[in-house]
C-alpha cells in the first residue's frame, strides 16, 4: 500500500471496507500555510468558501 494502492476487503466474497492512500482535503493541496495546518491537524478547514481576512486592515480593536 504504500505506493498508492487500494485493498478491498471482502467477507464471504463481499466487499465490506475498502483500505488506501489518505487523500488530503482539497484545501491541503493548494500547497498553502493554512493547507498544511489543516492537514497537521492543527486548524480545521473553514466552513465557507472566501478569504475571511477581505476587508480587514490588519489591525485589532481592544
């Protein structure tokens, strides 16, 4: 497997699970900061499609 193959599982000749590569999540492969702490499972991928820092001037307010 670890060139990329997949294995199926079978019980009685059915297919009941299927073992492979792991894919990475689209926002991984964009080779981005934020795709590889996603996939270090140090952030979670946003909920909504954008750039939520758009509009924002880089300051705080306190």
């Amino acid at each position: 497997m670890e060139k990329g193959e997949t294995v199926v599982v079978t019980v009685h000749g059915r297919a009941i699970a299927e073992l492979g590569p792991v894919r990475a999540p689209a926002l991984a492969r964009q080779h981005s900061r934020l795709g590889a702490l996603v996939l270090a499972g140090v952030v979670r991928p946003p909920l909504e499609a954008g750039d939520p820092t758009a509009g924002w001037d880089g300051r705080f307010e306190t």
